[in-house]
C-alpha cells in the first residue's frame, strides 16, 4: 500500500465531531469528572490525615500531632484554591497563578517565629495531598491492570 492510496479525509476524533450539536456536552463532562476527582482526592486526603494524626499522637505528643494537623490543614486550603484556579483555567484563565504558593511561605514564617509550633510536622502535613496523590495513582494502576470483566 503506497501513500496515494491512503484516504485524506479527516476522521472524527471526539464526539464533538461526530455528533452535531452536542459542542457544549463534552466540556460539562469534562466538568463533572473534575468535580467528582475533586471530591474522592478530599475523602482520602481527609482519611490520610486522619490515620497519620493519630499515628504521630500515639507515637510522638500531641503538640507534634497538632503541628502536623495545621500543616494537613494549610495543605487542603492549597488544594482548595489549586482546584478553583483550574476551574478557571481556559473560561477566565490562559495560566495558573502562583499566589497559592504564599501559602506555604507564610505558615512556615509563622511556625518560625513562633516557640510552640514546628516547622517540620508542619511542612510534612502540607505534603499530605501529595501522599494522597502517589496513593490515588498506585490504585488507578492497580485498577487499570486488572482484567474488565465487562469485556470479552
């Protein structure tokens, strides 16, 4: 088969293409997957978070426990504010802007300052959502792996 032989019509690629009328439909459900990924990566920071405060109770103090506690917390408010900056992103927004950042600087100056707070629970509070993001992609590889049965 030589190249000339090919066909040179476009294919449709997405439902967009195919279906007239139905432009709008996609990014609604691109919307709604987001709002419902959203929502599962709260639920299993909010469970990481609490596992691992009553870990770092049992094992270390309370005051440790509650230092991680405020940084888990500065973490979801960066989450939050991620997730409103991408829900911008493409109506309002051509980037994602770097104010959320001041997050983190601020609740480390304040645990530097500060005698009762530590900076360490703290950091690794805020990088709780990170452990829930290694989580959430080492099920979906597991999911993803095993067999549908669904199909043949």
């Amino acid at each position: 088969m030589s190249l000339s032989d090919e066909s040179t019509d476009p294919t449709p690629t997405t439902r967009q293409d195919t279906q007239s009328g139905f432009e709008d439909t996609e990014p609604v459900d691109s919307m709604q997957e987001f709002y419902k990924l959203y929502q599962e990566f709260l639920v299993i920071t909010l469970v990481l978070t609490g596992i691992i405060f009553i870990s770092v109770w049992i094992f270390y103090s309370l005051n440790i426990a509650l230092n991680y506690l405020l940084g888990a917390a500065t973490g979801m408010v960066y989450v939050r504010m991620l997730a409103k900056d991408v829900e911008r992103l493409g109506q309002e927004k051509r980037q994602l802007s770097k104010n959320r950042f001041a997050l983190l600087v601020i609740i480390i100056l304040v645990a530097s300052r500060w005698n009762q707070l530590q900076i360490l629970p703290i950091f690794l509070g805020f990088l709780t959502y990170k452990a829930t993001l290694i989580f959430y992609v080492i099920r979906e590889g597991f999911l993803s792996a095993l067999p549908n049965p669904r199909q043949p």
